[in-house]
C-alpha cells in the first residue's frame, strides 16, 4: 500500500513540475516578441556591411524571417514585393538569417525581386524573436505594438487585411 501511495505522489509531484514550467516559461517570456506587446529593437547587416537597428519609428511595419533555401520563403517573396509596392507607407523588413549577401544577392537577381533584405548574421534576433520556422512574419502598427504574428507564408492580401488596409 504504501509503494502505491508513493507512485501517486510522485506521480502528481511531476504533472505539477510540469505545470510549472510551462507557466513559468510565459511568465518568463522576453518582453517585445509577442503579439500585443511593444516591438524590441534589434540589430542587423544590410547588404553593404552596414549596421542597420531595426526598432519601432512611429508607422506600420512587417518583419519577414526567411531564407533563400526555404520553399515556403521562395514561395511568398513575390507577394511581400506585391505588398510593398501597394503599401508604401508601410516600412516592410526582409530579414534574412545568417546567410551571405552574394548568396541574397543572386536569389533577388534570379527570382527578379526588387527587395531589400537586411542580414541577421549571428542568428541572434531570430532567437531572441523566438523564430522556430521560417517564414516567420511580425506585423507592427504605428504605435510600435505587435498586432499579428504569423509561422508560415503570407501574401499581400492578408498583411493587407492585418493593417486595415
């Protein structure tokens, strides 16, 4: 009797542990990430070498986390270029992870994109925003707060329908 006893304990011992740490995880979330909260600045590299910090200005903005090897990323280019030229108003970030500007370079050249990309080359605002998958899409409104957060592709009708547009 007293071995079943145990077993219960430790049983419900580990279903609360593990309640704890999913609650504690939330809790402990990085502020700016999510949506309805203020967008965190974060650095990245444009094409050129340059340092470019990527933070809230006072408009709407679309932050897309991509990659040119990813199909899903390939897919949807075309659509944020459809985005940003109907909504120029609309500060529209491409941020690649850790990939080269010649490997960036001649994907726009090939797929006959003109965007402009910035670099993430450390990876590290693609941990810090909690990238699991790209493409990843942030959308911020004009007061710098995270209005949509999307894990796959988008197209410019739904960014369009996310702005009020």
């Amino acid at each position: 009797m007293n071995r079943v006893k145990w077993m219960k304990s430790l049983i419900g011992f580990f279903g609360v542990l593990v309640v704890l740490i999913m609650f504690s995880s939330s809790l402990f979330a990085a502020k700016g990430i999510m949506r309805g909260e203020e967008l965190t600045t974060f650095n990245a590299t444009t094409l050129e070498g340059k340092n470019f910090q990527l933070g809230h200005q006072g408009y709407p903005m679309v932050i897309n986390f991509w990659a040119t090897w990813c199909p899903p990323c390939v897919g949807e280019m075309p659509e944020l270029q459809k985005f940003g030229e109907r909504n120029q108003e609309v500060e529209l970030y491409l941020v690649s992870i850790q990939e080269s500007p010649t490997t960036i370079r001649n994907f726009l050249n090939r797929e006959g994109l003109n965007l402009t990309p910035v670099i993430d080359t450390t990876g590290e605002a693609a941990r810090f925003y909690r990238v699991s998958a790209v493409p990843t899409t942030i959308v911020v409104n004009a007061q710098g707060i995270i209005i949509y957060r999307k894990t796959g592709p988008v197209t410019a009708d739904e960014l369009e329908r996310v702005l009020g547009r």
